[in-house]
C-alpha cells in the first residue's frame, strides 16, 4: 500500500512523505515513555512499518530534524560522554509534528507515525497494548476490546508477523 504523510504546517509549507507498507493496519499502541513523550497526547503512540528503500521525502525535506534520546551520561577522562539512542525520532522542525522513526539495527523498515499518514488506512478489528510497565497513571487501558492483547513490555510478534497470522500482509482492507 502507498502511504503518503505530511506535518500539520499546510498545505503548500508542510513536509510530505510517501513509503510502500505492507502492513499498514494501525494496531499497536506504544504506553513507553519515549513514545508518550514524543506523540502520545493520549497516552500512547500508533507507529506502522513501511519499507525503508521505498521511503521520500516529497516535500520539506530542510524542515526535518531528528531526535535521538539521551540513554547515558558518563565522565571519561574528566569529560563527559553522552549515549544516544539509536532509534531516531523525525519530526518537523517548524510545527514540530511527529513524522517516522527509524532505527538502523532494523535498516529495513522505517516507522511512520499513524496520526501523520494522510492516505486512509485500514481499520483494525483489534488493538495490541505495549509496554504497559511505563504507562502514565492517568491512562486508561479499561475500554480495550475484549479481542485487545495487552503486554508489560515489548511481545514476541513482529508488525510483519501480527499482519500475516491475520491474513492482512500486503492487504489494503
């Protein structure tokens, strides 16, 4: 499936993306905090894969930053030495909308945000809950369908995986 994104700039001003996915049911809720912090005004994030060779930027691509955080800090020699996550975080670096993710141990894939696809997608019959140890107090899993699967940390299945065992790889709807 072709996905196109863009930020919330504008119309004429915004950064625009496009990537193919084939899987691009957006089912998995993210509870942990980077996702919280960096796109979950809800509590969580929805991220869904896409092929990383097939990935442009259409449109703005001077407008886009990274966002990498900060797992250490540590004086060596009498300096300090920062560790960065190497999961990347893009966004727009005018309106600050959150766009895709992207990490370079799975070079293969990169992870558009849901919420920035603006080409329809699918609608899952089910949700997947993840890392529920991080989520905020104030967040209420409670309305999750009884057909929802709700996880501590990270599960077992991939994205690719959970498509597939539904029958929904490289399925549009």
């Amino acid at each position: 499936m072709e996905l196109i994104g863009s930020c919330s700039c504008g119309e004429h001003e915004s950064v625009r993306f496009q990537v193919t996915s084939e899987t691009p049911y957006p089912y998995m809720k993210c509870y942990c905090n980077t996702c919280t912090k960096t796109q979950g005004g809800g509590g969580y994030a929805i991220n869904i894969m896409g092929l990383s060779n097939t990935f442009q930027i259409l449109r703005g691509k001077e407008k886009v930053k990274k966002f990498q955080r900060i797992v250490s800090r540590n004086v060596v020699d009498g300096n300090e030495v920062v560790t960065r996550s190497t999961h990347e975080r893009w966004f727009c670096g005018d309106c600050g909308s959150h766009l895709w993710a992207f990490d370079e141990r799975w070079s293969d894939w990169i992870y558009p945000v849901a919420s920035a696809i603006d080409t329809k997608l699918p609608v899952p019959n089910e949700f997947t809950h993840i890392m529920l140890n991080y989520k905020l107090p104030w967040v209420r899993c409670d309305e999750a369908g009884e057909d929802d699967l709700q996880f501590p940390e990270y599960p077992g299945e991939s994205i690719e995986n959970w498509h597939k065992k539904r029958g929904l790889f490289g399925k549009e709807n």
